[in-house]
C-alpha cells in the first residue's frame, strides 16, 4: 500500500503544475484567483473547515490532523463550465483540472501530512475594439499561470477533546501578462509582456475542539490564522513586434527593470482569520457554521500595476453539514451514504471599475462507501460572480467535482497476518 501510494503522488504530481484552472477575467487581479485547497468532502458542505472527523482529512484546517485514526490518501478532481456574460455578448468555456493530491498519516504521539494543491490560477483573454482616424484598434489582455503550494502539515492532541496544528506551505508558479495591440490594415502587432517567477514560504496556525454532550452529540471549535507573509517575485518585461500573417518576431527589446528597482520585488499572502462552530450527532447529522477575514487591503503589484483595479478587506460566510440516514445498515447502500450540503458568500478581495466583487455559491454532494472505510465523494457546485453592468463580466460557474477518499492502516503492528 505504501508503494502504490508513493509512487501515485509522483506520477499524478507531475500534473497539477502549471494546468490551467481559471478562465475568468477577475483572475487577473492580486495573486491569481485563489484556489480553495480542501478536500471535495469538506467542499460540498460549502468549504466548511470546522468539522473533522477520524477518516477524512482536513487540508484546510491542520489541528484536525490529530484526530483521524486511518492513513488517508486523498486525490480530487472536478470538471467545470463557466458561462461569462456581459450586456452584449456572452461565451461558455470548459475546463478540468486536478484540485488536490495528498497523504495523512497518524501515529501515536501526533499526524502529519503532505501534498501539493494549486493555491491560484491566472487565466482570461478580453478584446476590446476602438476607432482611430476611421480606423478598427483592437488590443487584447491575456494572462496565464498560477501559483502552487506543496504543504506540510502536522497536527498534536493536546487533550482528548483538543488539539493543535500547524502547516508550512512552499508556494511556487509563473504569472504571465500579455497586451497586444492591431491596427485594421497594419500588418504588424506590438506587444508587452509581463512575467514573473514566484516563490517562498508561509504558514497556517489552527485549534480545533470537539467537545462531547452525552453519547451521541457532539460540539466541534475551529480558529485559525495564516499571517501575512511575502513571497519572492523575479520579473522581466519584453517589448516586441509581430508579423500576424507569419507570426514571427520582427523586433524584441527586454526592458532594463533593475534602474527601477523592479527586477526583483515582493508580492504579499495576506492574512487569513476563520472561526467556525458546529453541533451535530455522531455519524448521523452536522450542521456548522464559518467566517473567514482576509486582510487584503494593503495589497500591492509594483511591478503590473492595474489604474481600473484596487483592494479592499474580503469576507466569506459559509453555512453546511451532512446527514446519514443509517451508517450501519446492511441492506441499503444509500442509507449509509452521507448527503451533503453548503451555502457560502463571500465579498471579494477586488474592486474593479470602481465596483466590489461578490460571488454566491451553493453545493451538494454524496459520500459514497467503498471497502472498508474508504468513500468517493461526488458532488455539484452552482456559483455566480460579478455583474454584468458598468462594463463588467458576470460568471455563472458550474462544476462537478469528484474525490477519493482511501483508508489504511499504518505505523501499527499487526498482530495477526
């Protein structure tokens, strides 16, 4: 099992790095649009970090680590349609991509685990077209790229009801910004390109309770805070001319950033605060809530600054849970299946044109069992983002998105063969 499971991560890893997980025109803000970075588990109950139990792992919240009793290797998927719409004109793009890959390990004293998710993708193309001089202008924004995270986490119990944790996320990626602009008429096109090379570390403090009210119900606490950190950005901007009928290069200038002190600069993580609350009966029903407050206000891109873009300090509520009809029926499969559900809105990071971003979302989703204690987790998300006035793009996001959940034992020593 620990071979098969080893030599999984290296093969599927290889894919996660530099896929394309967006297509929306607000992903060109900040770092990229940010990723969730949970399980589909927890994502179909509206990204609600709070609840932990003893064979899902947590990725988002690392004090639920010391709770789970079974090594878990968790792998998701999910396959979306987005649909951007403005007063004129409206498209449908289809993506999929791998949202996570990772393994939990507990042992006696504490649990760890390790993997690599995608923390933001940067993907849009937008045409826009002017007049000059009875002349056709059009010039074209794109962007592609993204940042991905490999993780650690470690979790310790502190009582048998509490406990705490810890994650270190080394984050890494490209982000590439083009403008080109045509002349109707002109064979040449001219183009500024923006790229830059990211890296660095930061870190994810949590606590987490889970406190009992007789047999059957149970209370569970989370807190948890990621402090600002920054990361590393080497930059370089080129300056070229194309032929668009034969697509070569005509000229090419790198323009000198280290006279403006744009060579190398920083970008920030913001802080992140989130507090949930939860209350349910054991392997029947759960019903949580969460706030999640992220800092973003100070944000700032020295290097690919944007006049129509400014930040502002984000805010989610997510409200979710679960029900199993009956865990431990024998005679019907779908009485052990766990049905979730979620509802989250959030206050965007961005203003753009002068107008704050807000996306709404609602999810559902089925734990299915397999052998043993191992489940698949399928489940669909209907989300909508911006509006479609004032110049702006609205997005209405459908996604499928399926995760495995596989169970085994180690670090015990087995007494029977």
């Amino acid at each position: 099992m620990i071979r098969i499971t080893l030599l999984l991560f290296i093969l599927i890893t290889t894919s996660i790095i530099g896929q394309n997980n967006t297509a929306s025109p607000y992903s060109s803000t900040g770092l990229g649009e940010r990723s969730f970075n949970g399980t589909q588990a927890t994502r179909h109950m509206g990204g609600l970090d709070v609840f932990t139990d003893s064979i899902h792992a947590n990725l988002v919240n690392p004090a639920s680590y010391a709770f789970l009793k079974f090594t878990t290797y968790s792998v998701g998927v999910n396959y979306t349609n987005n649909n951007l719409s403005s007063v004129s004109e409206s498209t449908n793009v289809e993506l999929a991509a791998l949202d996570y890959l990772s393994v939990s390990i507990p042992t006696k004293k504490f649990s760890f685990g390790f993997g690599i998710v995608p923390y933001s993708s940067l993907g849009y193309r937008i045409q826009a077209i002017s007049e000059n001089q009875n002349q056709n202008i059009f010039n074209r924004y794109e962007g592609s790229g993204g940042l991905n995270k490999a993780y650690f986490s470690i979790g310790i119990p502190i009582t048998k009801f509490f406990a705490l944790g810890s994650t270190i996320n080394y984050n890494f990626g490209n982000l590439f910004y083009r403008t080109g602009q045509f002349i109707e008429g002109v064979e040449n096109g001219t183009f500024l390109t923006h790229d830059s090379s990211i890296s660095g570390f930061n870190y994810q403090f949590s606590a987490q309770a889970i406190i009992p009210f007789g047999k059957k119900y149970s209370t569970q606490l989370m807190f948890s805070h990621q402090p600002l950190r920054s990361l590393d950005s080497q930059n370089s901007k080129i300056y070229y001319t194309q032929s668009l009928s034969r697509e070569t290069i005509i000229e090419f200038t790198e323009i000198d950033l280290a006279s403006s002190s744009l060579e190398n600069t920083n970008l920030d993580i913001s802080p992140i605060t989130s507090i949930g609350i939860g209350f349910g009966r054991n392997k029947k029903w759960f019903l949580g809530a969460q706030y999640d407050y992220t800092k973003s206000s100070n944000f700032k891109n020295q290097f690919f600054e944007r006049q129509n873009i400014s930040y502002k300090d984000g805010q989610k509520w997510v409200v979710g849970g679960y029900f199993i009809p009956n865990y431990s029926s024998f005679t019907s499969f779908w009485k052990r299946v766990v049905y979730r559900f979620g509802f989250r809105t959030q206050q965007m990071s961005i203003i753009v044109n002068n107008s704050p971003i807000k996306e709404t979302g609602i999810t559902f989703g089925l734990g299915l069992p397999l052998a043993g204690l191992s489940n698949a987790n399928v489940g669909f998300e209907l989300s909508q983002r911006g509006k479609r006035d004032s110049g702006m793009v609205q997005e209405t996001i459908a996604s499928l998105r399926i995760g495995l959940s596989l169970n085994d034992i180690w670090f015990i020593k087995r007494r029977y063969n």
